[in-house]
C-alpha cells in the first residue's frame, strides 16, 4: 500500500505558473513509475505526466508546457505547470499503481 499526497493547487490566472507537489509514503522503493493525472468538470480522468525509470512522458496537451521531475530519495514527485490556460483546469490526481491521492484542484481563471 502506497499513500499519495498532492499539494499546490490553486488559483492562477491564464499564463501563470503552479508547481504541484505528490509525496509518497508506504510499500514502495522507486517513484519510477509515478504519473499525475487530470479530471475536469464533466469529462473523464486523462493523462498527464509520469516519471518513468530515466524517462519522463507527457499528454500532448502539456507537452512543452509542463514540466515532471522527482526526487527518489524523498519519495516526491512534482509538476512544474507553465502558460497556463484555462483548459487546463481541473483536479489532479497523483497515482502509483493501483494508488490514488485524494486531488488538488487548479483552476486557470482571469
């Protein structure tokens, strides 16, 4: 069992910027693997970013823009999220494996 916890939702106006923070805890030794996901109003969880083993991947909505880094030692993952548009409001969901975090929500409004 693995617990996630996201930190720095906010809100932000279009352009700006927000760092998002998922800290893990529990049964696990390797943030490989970790991904943040997205859920906006009245549409579906989608992906957005994980961290893989030397590697990183991102939806192409974000590609460019959003930023996925972390620090194994600490167990923490985050997401640097640049020119922020207001499609990409929603709540963010950090995940390893069948693990979800509870969410963080960032809204990109003027």
């Amino acid at each position: 069992q693995v617990q996630l916890v996201e930190s720095g939702g906010g809100l932000v106006q279009p352009g700006g910027t927000l760092t998002l923070a998922c800290a893990a805890t529990g049964n696990f030794f390797s943030i490989s693997g970790l991904t943040w996901y997205r859920q906006a109003p009245g549409k579906q969880r989608e992906f957005v970013a994980a961290i893989l083993s030397g590697s990183t991947k991102y939806a192409d909505s974000v590609k460019g823009r959003f930023t996925i880094s972390g620090d194994n030692a600490k167990g923490t993952v985050t997401l640097q999220m640049n020119s922020l548009k207001p499609e990409d409001t929603a709540v963010y969901y950090c995940r390893f494996g069948a693990n979800w975090g509870q969410g963080t929500q960032v809204t990109v409004s003027s």
